[in-house]
C-alpha cells in the first residue's frame, strides 16, 4: 500500500463515519441500530468508529433501517464494506505484534500528515535496522530470532512510507533523552545519529530536538503520534501506547488538546537547522 491510499482500516473508518451520520440524521439511537442487527450499542459503537470488521448482513439491515433505498448508494457502501475487511499487508506480521497495533500500522500508513513526540527511543519511521534490532530485543524478551528479525523486517517496511511518491509530511519532536539512552553499541548508536542527520533533510521530514537544558516542557505526559488524513470524512486520531493496549483518541477535543502540545513542544524546540545541528555535536561526542 503506497502512502495516502486508503487501506482496510481506513476504509472501515470511513463506513463507519458515513453510518453514523445517515444513523443520527434518522434521530435513531446507537441502541436502536444495535438491536436491529442483533448487537450491543457499544457494537454500533465499535462499527461507526471503524474499530470492528462488518458484516454484510449487517449493513444492509442498517441500510434499510436508516432508510437508504437508493440502489447505487446501497451498492457503494456495500462495496465499501467488503473492500474494509480485505487484509491489509501487514497482516503477514500480525503474529509477532501486540494486538492493538495492525490498527496504527495502516492508519500510518494512510496519514498524510504525522506529528509525533518521543521521549523512550527514535521514532520507528527513523530507525536504523541495527538501532530497530536493539529496541525490538529489548522489548521482545524471550523471543526466538526468527519473530525478531519479523518485527525488524515490519519497522523497515513501515519507512518505505516517507519515500514513497505520495509521501507524508512527518513532524517529529525527539527529546534529548531518545538520543542519550543506548540502544546496541556504540557504532549502532553513531549510525543511527547520522541516519537522522541525513533524513531529517527530506523536505517532507521535519525533525526538531528538545534539549535537556529546556527543563520542564509540554510533552510531560509522554509519547504521543498525530494522524490526519487526506479524506476530509475522516477526524485526525490519536494514537498514545501503553504497556499492554493503546488508546485511539478522534473526541475533537481530546485532539486539540495534543495539538496544543504538540505545537507548544515545536515552539519550544530548536528548529530543524539547529536541532541538525545538536545531532552533529551528539556524533562528535559519540
């Protein structure tokens, strides 16, 4: 899947977008629909976010209950929601990735515009194979080399994004700390310093450092990555990691609020220049 076309995820997120607008243009309630196909409201739920796959049967009932008896409607959105439950390319991987991530995979990979701050490690859109190794070993101990070098394999295939002829704009704010922890030795550390010195001149990258020496910032409640997407249907998400979920977040005010963050975290950073910079004097000292 190139950058900007919509995968399965999308695609459900779309569907579900559009059942819910011809759901509350009806003044039908969530628990209404969900008891139309036999289902819980918190199920209508999952569907109009796109976090569940559909079932055929079940959108032509909602169809009808919302009132669609235009035959080329019925036949798009149908056609839609077969086309949400083809799996996408990473689904190859999914037995070496944490339940809740496929979701984000193909969100990213369909995001016109990610924003990000981290704090624990680089980005993976940033890593090195060797650096990307060092984390994976981390995270994943007790796993045979055969599902490391997978997982290694996934963060390499995700890059191919920001090369990619629709590539998207990737604003990243790295804390200082990502660039001290060692992860691998020293020469893995100095090649992923140069990696960043190098791809953070791509025009559709902008890198920025938050150094030490800043103190206190507005990233204080950790990690966090912005998607937007080209498809105006679709609201920016959310995608905050924890130790065993994830949180997808589409509330428009819970986006605002990281946006504000984020934004402050960009102000308060040294520009991408500098901040090349701050990556020149980290490799000398390495």
């Amino acid at each position: 899947m190139s950058a900007g076309e919509p995968g399965s995820v999308v695609r459900r997120m779309l569907l579900g977008s559009q059942l819910r607008r011809l759901r509350e243009a009806k003044g039908i309630t969530r628990e209404q629909a969900g008891y139309s196909i036999r289902a819980s409201e918190s199920k209508i739920s999952r569907m109009e976010l796109g976090r569940v796959s559909f079932k055929t049967r079940d959108v032509e009932d909602l169809l009808t209950l919302y009132g669609i008896t235009d035959e080329a409607e019925r036949i798009s959105l149908l056609s839609l929601a077969r086309e949400a439950n083809v799996a996408g390319w990473w689904h190859s991987y999914s037995d070496v990735l944490p339940s809740w991530f496929p979701t984000y995979v193909g969100l990213e990979g369909a995001a016109s515009l990610i924003r990000a701050y981290e704090v624990q490690f680089v980005h993976g859109l940033l890593q090195t194979e060797a650096y990307a190794r060092a984390v994976v070993r981390r995270g994943m101990k007790g796993a045979s080399a055969a599902d490391i070098e997978k997982r290694v394999t996934l963060r390499m295939e995700r890059q191919k994004y920001l090369f990619a002829e629709n590539a998207p704009e990737f604003h990243i704010v790295l804390d200082e700390a990502a660039l001290r922890r060692p992860y691998g030795d020293r020469e893995v550390m100095r090649g992923q310093l140069q990696h960043l010195i190098e791809i953070s001149a791509r025009p559709n990258v902008r890198l920025q450092i938050m150094p030490f020496g800043f103190g206190g910032h507005s990233g204080e409640s950790g990690a966090f990555t912005i998607l937007s997407f080209p498809e105006s249907d679709l609201s920016d998400v959310v995608y905050l990691e924890q130790l065993t979920s994830a949180l997808y977040l589409d509330k428009q005010e819970d986006v605002a609020q990281y946006e504000k963050a984020l934004k402050e975290l960009q102000q308060d950073s040294p520009g991408p220049d500098e901040s090349r910079d701050l990556l020149r004097g980290l490799l000398q000292l390495s």
